[in-house]
C-alpha cells in the first residue's frame, strides 16, 4: 500500500478553458496536481508507475477541509466530532478525485482506468489535507 497527505485545501479538477483554438488546464487545477504529484513522488522511491498497466487498483481518498471561521465554538466543536459533514459547495467530491486521480497518471499507475475500486471520504478538521491511500485490487 502506498499513502500520502497533500497539506491544503483540496482543489476540484476544473474544465478546460478555450484560448484561441487551444484548451489549456487552469493554472489552479496545474497547480494542484503538482502537489498531488510531489508528495507521491517523495513517498514513494520504486519505479513508475508503481503498478503497471495490466494491475487493478484501489484508491482511498479522504479529504478534509477547513471548518469556517464564522462559525461558533459549540458548532466548531461539532464540526471537529464529526457531528457536521461538509455539505456545501467547497467542491464536489467527484471533482477533487479527479485532481488527484489525473496527477497519478503515469506515475502511480498507467493510467486511471486501472482505478476499480474507489472511496471518497469528505469531512470538517481543523488542518485542511487530502489523504490518500491506494494499492493492488485484487
């Protein structure tokens, strides 16, 4: 099993703008998968992709985004229980497992057809992240 955080706040893939005739990725999606790509690179020291075009995987991502500051401490307090759930549109998590799905390309895996299993996990914590976890499906 391989695992890394991504520290931050978790950014959904955004679609591609048009300039001209040419689609280009928006520099806050790039910037992004950069770092999804930099904190796999330094957790994992095998050879890429780590599982090979022929390999199933698992992939479990559990994002935790930031409890607003406007809110009280009773409901902060709640927030950090896991009595809230993020409900709002801080980005879908559908989105936010293609951003980091993407940016394993080539790396983790061929390619993110290979994913066969997936789990996304959103929640309020006090210090935004992205965990993700993944390995062989079997």
């Amino acid at each position: 099993m391989i695992r890394f955080t991504v520290d931050g706040a978790a950014v959904p893939k955004q679609r591609p703008r048009i300039s001209g005739r040419r689609a280009y990725t928006p520099k806050r999606t790039k910037d992004y998968e950069e770092r999804v790509l930099n904190e796999f690179r330094s957790s994992y020291q095998g050879f890429y992709p780590a599982f090979g075009k022929d390999t199933p995987v698992w992939v479990c991502i559990h994002i935790v985004q930031a409890i607003p500051k406007s809110w009280s401490k009773k409901k902060r307090a709640q927030a950090e229980q896991g009595e809230i759930v993020p409900l709002s549109r801080n980005g879908d998590v559908d989105n936010i497992a293609k951003s980091i799905l993407d940016a394993l390309n080539g790396f983790a895996y061929e390619d993110d057809c290979q994913v066969t299993t997936l789990m996304i996990t959103k929640q309020y914590g006090v210090r935004p992240c992205a965990e993700v976890r993944f390995g062989e499906d079997r």
